[in-house]
C-alpha cells in the first residue's frame, strides 16, 4: 500500500479520515494496526475493498495485491477478491450475520460464490470449516441460526466463513472488541492456530496493544489518519520512539503496577475535519516544539520508522526520565 | 413450527370467541337500551316487537340469549332484518363476501407487485433520478383519496373517453367468476387499480426505507466482504430481511380491507361487496345486519393476523421459539 489517502467531503469541508499511509503485508506475516477511535485504521482497510460506500468519498493512492493493482477496481472485478483471496473478520460478530439465514447457508454462499461446487459439497465444506474453528457438534450446529449462538461462537462462525475460501490475507477489523476478556483470549488463540494452518497473512486492526503484542509480527501505528510508528512489534513495543506510541502503551493497566491511577494521554483525539497542518499529535504532545508546526515525515532505520521531530538523543533523555517517575512504565 | 402454527390458530379462535362476545354485549345487553326496539327499526308495531322479542329470547337469561344469537348466526343461518322484511342476514353476506374478495384480493396483487418493485428499484437506485421520482409518484398515490381517483376513473372510462380509448369497459357492477372470468376480470379492473394505487404507495415507500436500513446494517457490510454481488445482497439478504415488517402490514391492511374496509372503492364502483351492505345497513339501522357485518369483519382480521404471524416465524427464525 502506497501512500493511501481517503477523504469525505462534508459541508463542514474535507474530512481526511487517511492521510498518507504506506505499508507493506508479506506472506505469513501479521500486522497490526492500532491507534483510537477515529484514527482512520478500519476506514483504510474497508475502502481498499470497496467496503466504503459512501458516495462522497474520495481514495487516493495505490494498493497492489499480489503484484495487481485493485484501487479503483469496479464492484465487479473487487468481488472475486473480497471473500475470495482477502477474507474479512468484523468487530461485533452479533450484528455480522444476516439474521434469517443458517450458519451453514452463509457460509455455504460465499463458498459456491468463489468456486464452481454443488450446495452438498459446500455444506459438508461449511461442517468441516465449523469443526476447524472449534465449534462443537458442527453436523447440527451447521443448521442453526445465528441467533441461536453466543458472541464467541458467532466470532469463530464468521472466522470461518472468512477462511472458507482459503485467502491469502485476512483482514481482521477489532475482532475481540465485542467479546468478553476469556472469549478475547480463545478468539486470539484460535486465529493464531489457524493462521499456522492456513498460511494465511493477517492484518489485524485493533486499539488493544495486549492484542499487538500477541499476535503481530510487525505493527502501524496510526494517529489522525496518518502513520505515527512502524517498525517490528518487539520494537514498537520494547522501545517504542513516537511520544503517541508512549501514551499507547502506558494506558494499558497493568497488575504489577503501584499506580493506582490509569495513565491517559491528555486531551481528545483531533477531529479529522481540521487536522494540524503540522503534526496531528503536537496538540496533545508534551513534548511539542516549534518545529512541530511543519508536518514531520516517517523516517528511520532498519524497518522502525517513525513521524516525529525529536532527534534520538532528546528520546534517550525523556525516557529515562519518564522511567524513572514510573509514569510511563 | 406445527406447534407453533397450532398454538397460534388456538389463540385465533379465542380472539373470535372473545369478539362475538362483545359484539353481542354491545349490540344486546347495553344498558338503559330496549334492544327489541332497535333490532325491530324505527316506528316498529308492537306486534312486530313481539315478534322481535320471541325470535331473539329477550325474555331469557343473557348467556341463553348468546347462545341463540350464535344458533341464528352460524347454525340456522336464519337471522332476519326487519328494516327490509324477510331478508336473511347471512345469505347477504354470503351473497357481498365474493365480490370483496374479488376486489381485495385483486387488487392486492396488484400493490404487492407494484410496491414491492417501485421499493427495491428506489433502494437500488439511491441517489439518482429514479428513486425521488418513484417516492413522488408514493405520496401522490397516497395522497389521492380512494373515492376521488374513483370517481376520475369512472369518468374517463365509462363516459369521457367511453366510445373511444375504453369501449371495452362494461358498465360498473359485479359478475361472478364462475359465471364468466373474463367479463369478472373486465369488471374489476379499474377498481383493482383504484384500490391499489393508494396501497402500492404506501409499501413502495416503507420498503424502500426498510431497505435503506437494511443496507446499512453489518450483516450487508458482511455479505459485500464475502464478495457477493449488489444484486444477490439486495434480494436474497437485505430484501428478506425487509419483508418482514412489510408482511405484518400486509395482514393488517388485508384483513381490514377483505372485512369491510374497501367501502369507498366498492360504493363509487358500484360493486355490491361487504362495505357496501355495511354502508347500507349503517344507513338504515339495520341492527342484525350491521352485527352480522361486524362478526365476519372479525373474523377476517383475526384470520389475517394469524396468517401474518405464521408468515412472520417462517420469514424470521428469531420468532419462533417465542
């Protein structure tokens, strides 16, 4: 993906809800995407799909998809990929799945959408596919309806209706959100096997940093639409450069910590209707100097990239200050 | 479902049970009201009260005097009018009940096909021309009234243009299916239109946002991720999903109309159904009349909704184990 750029237009003016982002999936590799609410995460990977469908919308940018280029592709070319070589997980597997329909049928609709098989040979594929996914019982449970399951159960229907056509990425928009913390846990394992057994690339998008740390190879970091850190998770997370990244992960609780406190990042995230010309985050950095006027662009070395102006030795300086207070621990 | 469909043709029968009550409360045991005087019309002679009084057990304890109601009514099918001697209550209704189910149910085909087309190409087609053009000609078809678009029919079709575009259209009244399905089908014609025009507008218009919901629903988001196309996500998900509102508004609109409700459209077509006996005995006080109206009335609209509600477990799993 090169240099997305996706923007609505509103009567308030231009809403860039992507600014600029480029990033590349390999085979087999995981990628996480985090950032908050509103950074633009889900809407970049819907609108390379054609998931968005507002009419007001404007892509720019390109995304090759083993070696085509799909931006700007109809609705009719996009379908043989969606569902076929790129299968979607959603955050809230209770609204997912039509209502009147059974498991089995729908996934047995996305199979014989993609292949040329008879109804029998994609229900015994849709059985096959629930077993995989650890439901049990999957003979009957094929013949349910979706009401008829709970949240984490529903999660795995739709994990295997995504994995129903062996695709070679999965693109996984906050798939334990919805779920309760144990549910979250057997979701994240589940994906992790199956992606072992599938050969499957990934690029889950999630707020959780516990998530990143699980399951991502390497992570995006996004802020304001725009990329704020990439790198190697082990990087991003073990020595994170991006004063965001720093607020990210010091606002996950943990159990060992004295702080009783929970650590947040000053103020509310910028609304993408006027977003800084400079960078997006020098509103709420701490560290905010005169240069953050201009827009900083990503830079580094040996794959860890960050948008940032501070130089190493200033970050050197305020993380071992910041560590030593035990605020960002 | 068989329980399910039996459970609720029980309840259905117990909403009857309950309504021939009332009705019978209402029209016999309202107090401070002499109802041999009323059944019997204005200015009846007392030898006729009298009469009244015998046929109908006035004298006779309240549940004996149901009973008897509910013998003349569905056994003997010999309850009298005595606004227009000698005519039998029954037979009349026998008599209007197949040209309104002629009409209704005509013209419901009509404004299912209509509205349900004028809805999913207005969804489909969101955004362009189409669709505002399709919702306006909606609201006009509902806002026209019934009796207005009647009367503009007839004038077009039995005299304006009558020796000219539409010398095929008989005059209004009503012949029999099985006397001759052809001159039926002549017959009904204008009035299935007038009647459905008013009903097209309205389930083309609640489709259509029934359906711009649906699209934007997950389960849409979902079927468009699996790379399914515009055409099969419209019909086979956010359609189906749709039609279940549209259905139960279907059952309450038909139950309504095959009960009574197509009044207007019968009395400016000239066809001789239930809401005009209902019309008429309404008119002239024509006490056993207007009950024996009211019950069949009942009798459709609780079928109607049982129907409904059979369709709804059918389209919608969800309701079924409720």
């Amino acid at each position: 993906m090169r240099d997305l750029k996706v923007s609505f237009a509103t009567r308030q003016g231009e809403l860039r809800a992507v600014d600029g982002l480029s990033f590349d999936v390999g085979p087999k590799e995981v990628l996480g995407i985090v950032g908050e609410s509103g950074s633009g995460k889900s809407v970049a990977m819907y609108s390379i799909l054609g998931l968005v469908r507002d009419s007001n919308v404007k892509i720019s940018g390109s995304v090759k998809f083993a070696g085509r280029e799909i931006l700007g592709l109809s609705d009719r070319e996009l379908q043989g990929i969606r569902g076929g070589d790129v299968g979607m997980i959603f955050q809230d597997p209770m609204t997912a799945l039509t209502p009147v329909y059974t498991v089995g049928w729908q996934i047995a609709e996305q199979i014989r959408a993609h292949s040329d098989v008879s109804k029998q040979q994609a229900k015994s594929r849709a059985i096959e596919l629930l077993g995989e996914v650890g439901i049990p019982d999957p003979a009957t449970r094929v013949n349910h309806y979706p009401h008829e399951f709970s949240g984490g159960m529903r999660q795995r229907v739709v994990i295997a209706m995504a994995l129903s056509c062996n695709p070679k990425l999965l693109i996984a928009d906050e798939p334990t959100t919805a779920l309760d913390v144990t549910t979250q846990a057997q979701i994240l394992d589940l994906m992790e096997k199956l992606q072992d057994v599938h050969q499957s690339s990934i690029v889950i998008i999630t707020h959780d940093m516990g998530v990143i740390a699980q399951m991502a190879d390497r992570v995006v970091v996004m802020y304001a639409g725009r990329p704020a850190e990439i790198g190697r998770e082990i990087d991003v997370v073990r020595h994170p450069r991006h004063p965001y990244t720093w607020g990210l992960l010091g606002a996950v609780p943990r159990v060992d910590s004295k702080n009783r406190r929970l650590v947040t990042i000053p103020g509310t995230s910028v609304s993408p209707l006027n977003v800084p010309e400079g960078c997006a985050f020098a509103p709420r950095c701490e560290y905010r100097m005169a240069i953050c006027e201009e827009r900083p662009m990503l830079h580094g070395d040996d794959g860890h990239l960050d948008a940032c102006w501070l130089d190493d030795e200033q970050r050197v300086q305020i993380r071992s200050t910041v560590s030593s207070s035990g605020d960002h621990s | 479902m068989p329980a399910f469909i039996a459970r609720r043709l029980l309840s259905a029968v117990l909403v009857l049970f309950s309504i021939s009550v009332m009705v019978f409360l209402i029209f016999f045991a309202t107090p401070g009201v002499d109802p041999a005087a009323r059944i019997a019309g204005r200015s009846a002679s007392p030898q006729v009260l009298a009469q009244v009084q015998a046929a109908f057990g006035l004298n006779r304890p309240l549940p004996i005097r149901y009973l008897l109601m509910m013998e003349h009514l569905f056994i003997k099918h010999d309850l009298t009018s005595y606004v227009n001697i000698g005519s039998k209550v029954v037979p009349q209704i026998l008599q209007a009940a197949p040209v309104t189910l002629s009409l209704v149910i005509g013209a419901a085909v009509i404004w299912v096909i209509v509205g349900v087309l004028g809805g999913v190409i207005a969804a489909a087609n969101r955004g362009k021309f189409i669709d505002p053009l399709i919702m306006f000609v909606g609201i006009a078809a509902v806002s026209v009234p019934a009796y207005w678009l009647g009367e503009v029919v007839n004038f077009f079709t039995q005299s304006k243009f009558h020796s000219s575009l539409f010398s095929w259209v008989p005059g209004s009244g009503y012949v029999p299916l099985t006397q001759n399905p052809l001159e039926w089908a002549l017959h009904l014609i204008f009035p299935w239109l007038t009647l459905a025009a008013l009903y097209a507008g309205i389930y083309a218009r609640v489709l259509r946002a029934e359906l711009v919901n649906a699209l934007n629903e997950d389960y849409v988001r979902t079927a468009r991720a699996k790379g399914l196309s515009e055409r099969r996500i419209l019909i086979r998900h956010a359609l189906r999903c749709s039609l279940i509102s549209v259905v139960s508004l279907f059952g309450l609109d038909f139950g309504a109309l095959i009960g009574g409700a197509a009044l207007l459209t019968e009395v400016v077509m000239g066809l001789p159904g239930i809401g005009m006996l209902t019309y008429n005995s309404l008119q002239s006080l024509d006490l056993p009349v207007i009950m024996g109206c009211v019950m069949y009335a009942a009798f459709f609209v609780v079928l109607a909704n049982a129907v409904v509600d059979i369709l709804y477990a059918v389209l919608d799993p969800r309701v079924r184990i409720a």
